[in-house]
C-alpha cells in the first residue's frame, strides 16, 4: 500500500534553486487545497493559476502563496480572437499559463497530486528533483545503461563514448505518479484495482529518435528552449476528444527537440496521485483518440524538420503544415488544430516579443 | 523439471566463463541459484592451473579447456578465446534454447532479508514476455506484475516482440570504464533500480558481458569474440569485446525485429584489480569507441539478412571495407566475425562436437 506524505510541515526546507527563475503554473477548476500540503517546497515560488470552467466562481488560494489567476474571461480578454487556441473545461487550458509566464522555467502540476513518500518514509520535494533534472545534461544519443549519468551515484558505463558525454541542454524533465497510475479508460476499466507501488530510483533519457506518452500531471520544462511547443491543443468544450492534450504535446516536443538536439528526461520525481477520474467519462473523451493514434504515431515518426527550421517556433510552424497535410485526411479536427497551432505560436510571440524566448539551442 | 515463465529448464545453459582457477567460492555462492540447470565451464585457455570445483555438488556441469577448444576450432581461425573471449565457446557448443553469462568475479545480490536475489529467474522472465521497442512506455516494462502500458501507447504496439536479450547490472563494482573509476577509486554502485526497460529499436548502448542472457536459437551467432585490444587482459577495464559484440547483437535485434532489455537483474560484482592500472591499457578501446558508436548507429543492413548469421556476415563485411582502413583492430575484428560465422555454420548445430 503506497500512501501520501501527510505531514510535510515538518519536511526541511532546502533552499529554493531557481526561486526567481521558475514559474509553477497549475489548472483547477475546483479548489487549490492540495497546495498546502506542498507549501514547504512551493511558498518560494510565484504560482500561475489558470481557472477552468464558470469564471464567475472564486477560487481560494491558500494565504502566503504569490500567484496571479486566471479565468476565462482574463484568457479572452488578454488574447481576444487568439484565444480560441485555449481549451475550455480542459486542463489542456493550462498552457496559457506556460504562454503568460515570464520565467525561464515552468513547473506544472494537477491539484489532485499530493505529496509522495520514497521508500525511507521521506517526503519527495518533487520541484527540487525537477529542478536538478534541468539543470543537469541530458544523453539521447547513446543509452546508458546506469540511466542518468549526471545523477549522484552513477555515471557512465564503460563504452560509453567519451565524445557523448557532455550531453545536450535538458529541455523537459517528466515525473512519474505513485498510487493512481496514467493509465487510458479501458485498462483502467479492466484494472480498476491496480496501484502503481513500485518506486524505480532512476532519471533517464528518452533517446532520440525515441517518442513517448508525455503526462502533463507532474512535468516542469525549460521555457526558453522549448516552451512554444508545449501547446496542449484543442480538447473539452466543444471538441471531440479530451485526455490527449499532454499527449499532443509531447510527441510536437519530443520531434523538435531531437531536430534541434534537446534532451528530455523521464523517471523521478514521483508525486502521489490521489484521484481516479472516472473510467466511463474518460472512455467518451479518449475513444477517438484510441483510433486516430495508430496513425499520429507513425506520422510523428516519420516527421523530418528542414534544416532551416532552427528555432522552436519555426519548427512548431513547420510540424502545423504538416498535420494539416497528413493529418487533415483523418478528420477536419486536425485542420482545427493546425490551425490553432498557428495561432498559438502567434499569440506566444505577441506575449513574448523577441529575444530569448526565441533561441531554440540557448542552454 | 521446473518451468519458469514456460521456459523448461531444460532449455537453459548457465556459460560461465572461467577466468580464475579456483571456481570455488564462485560455486559456493551460486549453488543454491545454478544447481537445477546445465553448467557449461569454459577455462580461459591462459590459465595454467587446473581449475578447482567443489566436491559433492548436484551440478550437471560440463568443463571445457584449451585441449576443447583446440579440437573443435582448430589453428586455422582468428579468433582467440583466451580472456573474456573463452565464454564464447561456450555458447558456440551449447545446444540449448536459452544461455545466461554471469562473470566468475560476481555473486548474488541479498536482498533486505538476506535473501538470495536469482538473477537467472529474471533473465529468464526478461526473455520470455515481451518488449516493447517502437515505443518508450514510461512505466518501463509493462508485462511487470503491478505495472501496464500508460494513456497515450498506441494499442497496436501493445502485444510488443521476442526479446532475444536481457542484459542485467552490478552492484558494488559497476561497470564502468577505467578513467572513470580511476578518478572516483572508491565509488561503487549502491543504487537498486527496480526497473526493466526495453531499450528503444535503432537506439545503441553499450551492453556489457558481466550479466547477460539471450536466446541462443535467434541471435546466437551474432554475440560474436571480435574486437580485441593490443593490450587485452583478464578484468573487464582492458577489454572492450563484449562492448563491439554487443553493438553488433543490437543491430542484429533491430534489424530481425527482436527486442533488448536493460535493467534487472543485479548481480553483486566483486572489487577485483586495479582502475589506475588498467588506464594505461585502455586508452586504446576508448579511442576505437569514438568511431565506432556513429558507425554502427548508421547501419542499414540488407532485406536479404534474415537470419543473425547472414547479418553478421554482412556487417563483417562491412566493417572491413569501411572500418579496416582506419584501425588494424577492425580489420582483425571482421576477420573474427567471418571467421565466426563459419564456425557457428559448422559446429554451432547439429550433434555436440565436444
């Protein structure tokens, strides 16, 4: 049995790396309760809230925390036409909040995540893991079979090429989840039972070339380097499939960042994630998706970005034409959301003119 | 007869490369894992003591030394089993299904409760169920009791491939290269990852001999006693065959369209030699590593290659005409690897020829 760290006002307060530096942006629609279980390792930071669903509903944050929110009407008001490109009655909204940040690093977690315990009983501060995970190179282009090289106790294996092992800049840094795992509707409907207890002490590199189901539950990234991408696409109101919103991000993220050599991590940290949505609902969303996916992955496989394509923004550009060639033949959803693929990369340069935002290979 | 898996076994040679003349304490401490399979004993050829086994052991173990290996290989080839490289002719003689290769420096692992942990078991359970190589499951090993294909993995790729290898870790003295454990004299690896993963298709990796299985049937001929240094020795910081082998078996699973696991088993590997020595050996497979790694990954080998035999043919080929230029270890590695091909045609079937 795997349960939450309850008592985390008791866990030490380290300092906070990046405290000036890193957004958290978080989506709710109900409540922010489960921040003050996080507060030891969040007060730091400066949170983005971006509000789902009827803006007329106040939602409390907790005291002590610094936060700007964000409802419906703010996202409308703020991008006008362009924020058809933002999801409603969707967490997918939250990357508005990666677009209004004006950090160099995001963290995004879901407020049904609560605080995890590694095998000695010890709260995971879960940002500080992310935190390390950025900051430290990543290794796509050989595995090492002692999983993240820069990582304390571990290190290359022999083999290993030294000419590899600098590594690349790390561009996403992907958590796991204890107790309820990601699973889709049906094998949630087959395994309505079944906790994920197994905690695996490793960070690794997913290699290049190499595409992955990306969970935006528990994920912090490097906006300068990749955050243009990190769309979440058009789901809920008004869409034909929900719960692929992460998932569309991170097979956009993951073809870029092998184009213009990034690196994305997976494995720790572990956040316990409290709540199972229920299998039935999830079913109506993903149904589509369960179908259309054994086409989007081989049309993400087989996705080759020009050479000129050296910026994020001009890869993303790049990657909405071809969906809309490719993809556009399996429903009109897919010129939708080109479309609004487009119109985000637009209404992100309008919120971030020039400079830094824009360098695909800064570290 | 036991079945692990729906893996008899009966279908299990452990290989055991002999690299020490006393195997006793190595025996004593896998006896209670290894004695419900076959032992095949491979003497390094070097070594001039006898070998000591301990007395009264329910093993079934066949030994092999030089005067074997002489016979059935003969003078004319260019492969040399002497050091590592012995363990190979042990997998060219074996007729079973499935071979497990642990060094003779390494012991079991015990667990919290001093529990034995059998690596063999895992290997095994690695070789029987699935992997997973098109894409990566972030939940590593779905066939794992406990854990399953995440949101998001294409139902298509759910039922996975054969996974023809399974290449375990160490803890305490980890593999690691001569330079690195040279520079950190008393680091050893304590972490217990709790995790088998398959590594993903066209990516390469660097798949060390200390703790390895695979399926002998499908990808046999291709763990092939190639590249030898100059400075060869007898502990792993002078060697790199294991490390060009494994390139090559990996090639050979893309291509076939078979599977390689990384992860668990562990295996307790014993402080033995000394790094700092080792580095003046070892520069030289660490500069081979350089061009090696771009090379291999590059690879596209012929729709006509459907067994592991024609691939390795063919990639020897290769590696002659394209790497024999730049370094005479190359030249001598394909010469190897022909030679191992024909070897494995002749005697890697049919009736025992030991």
């Amino acid at each position: 049995m795997v349960e939450p760290a309850t008592d985390t006002k008791s866990a030490v307060r380290t300092v906070a790396l990046l405290k000036d530096e890193l957004d958290i942006v978080i989506p709710t629609i109900r409540n922010l309760d489960f921040l003050e279980m996080w507060r030891p390792f969040f007060e730091p930071y400066h949170l983005i809230i971006v509000q789902d669903g009827d803006p007329t509903k106040t939602i409390k944050v907790p005291d002590g925390f610094d936060y700007e929110l964000y409802n419906r009407n703010d996202i409308n008001k703020i991008l006008g036409p362009k924020a058809s490109c933002i999801s409603f009655k969707d967490s997918a909204c939250r990357c508005f909040g990666y677009m209004v940040s004006k950090k160099k690093y995001i963290f995004t977690i879901d407020d049904d995540c609560f605080v995890a315990k590694d095998p000695t009983g010890k709260a995971i501060n879960a940002l500080e893991q992310h935190i390390k995970n950025l900051l430290c190179p990543s290794t796509p282009f050989f595995f090492n079979t002692l999983y993240d090289p820069f990582r304390e106790g571990a290190d290359f294996v022999r083999g290993y090429p030294f000419s590899l092992r600098e590594g690349v800049p790390t561009a996403v840094s992907h958590g796991l989840w204890l107790n309820i795992p990601d699973y889709d509707a049906p094998t949630q409907l087959v395994k309505p039972l079944e906790r994920n207890t197994r905690y695996v002490d490793a960070v690794m590199t997913i290699p290049k070339g190499t595409l992955f189901p990306m969970c935006g539950m528990n994920l912090a990234f490097h906006r300068e380097l990749i955050g243009p991408a990190m769309y979440f696409g058009l789901m809920g109101d008004g869409q034909p499939i929900g719960r692929y919103d992460d998932m569309w991000a991170g097979w956009c993220i993951k073809v870029i960042c092998d184009h213009l050599g990034l690196g994305v991590k997976t494995g720790l940290p572990y956040i316990y994630h409290s709540k199972a949505s229920n299998p039935f609902v999830n079913l109506r969303k993903e149904y589509k998706g369960i179908f259309w996916q054994e086409e989007i992955i081989p049309f993400f496989q087989a996705v080759s970005l020009p050479k000129d394509c050296t910026t994020v923004q001009k890869c993303y550009i790049e990657l909405a034409k071809m969906v809309k060639d490719k993809l556009g033949k399996i429903d009109p959803y897919f010129d939708k959301l080109a479309d609004a693929m487009v119109t985000w990369i637009d209404a992100w340069d309008e919120l971030n003119p020039t400079g830094a935002a824009n360098k695909g290979k800064k570290a | 007869m036991s079945v692990v898996n729906n893996i008899e076994d009966g279908e299990i040679d452990i290989v055991i490369g002999a690299l020490h003349s006393d195997l006793r304490p190595f025996m004593s401490a896998w006896k209670s894992i290894f004695s419900r399979y076959h032992l095949i004993i491979v003497k390094d050829p070097d070594l001039k003591d006898d070998l000591q086994i301990p007395e009264g052991l329910s093993f079934k173990i066949d030994i092999y030394t030089k005067s074997h290996i002489d016979k059935v290989v003969g003078s004319s080839t260019s492969i040399a089993f002497s050091g590592y490289s012995c363990k190979y002719f042990g997998f060219l003689v074996s007729r079973k299904k499935y071979i497990v290769s642990i060094d003779d420096d390494c012991v079991p692992v015990k667990d919290a409760d001093s529990f034995l942990i059998d690596p063999v078991a895992q290997h095994l359970r690695n070789l029987a169920t699935p992997a997973t190589p098109f894409f990566f499951n972030t939940l590593y090993d779905p066939y794992r009791n406990g854990a399953d294909f995440v949101r998001g993995y294409p139902f298509s790729l759910r039922s996975g491939i054969t996974c023809a290898l399974s290449c375990g870790l160490w803890l305490n003295l980890a593999d690691l290269d001569a330079p690195t454990q040279a520079l950190k004299p008393e680091k050893r690896n304590s972490r217990y990852v709790d995790a088998v993963m398959t590594v993903p298709a066209r990516v390469m990796m660097p798949i060390s001999g200390i703790n390895i299985a695979f399926n002998r049937e499908l990808v046999g001929p291709a763990l092939c006693p190639a590249l030898r240094l100059t400075g060869e020795g007898k502990v792993r910081w002078e060697t790199m065959e294991d490390i060009w082998s494994g390139m090559c078996v990996k090639v050979v699973c893309d291509h076939l369209g078979l599977g390689v696991k990384s992860g668990l088993p562990y295996v307790w590997r014993n402080d033995r030699g000394d790094a700092i020595e080792s580095l003046k050996k070892e520069w030289e497979g660490v500069k081979l590593m350089e061009e090696v790694v771009p090379w291999f990954q590059s690879m596209v080998l012929s729709r006509t290659a459907t067994k592991a035999e024609d691939c390795v043919a063919e990639m020897a080929k290769r590696v002659k005409e394209q790497l024999g230029g730049s370094d005479p270890g190359f030249g001598r590695a394909a010469e190897a690897m022909m030679d191992w091909v024909e070897l494995w045609k002749k005697v890697g079937s049919g009736p025992s020829p030991v």
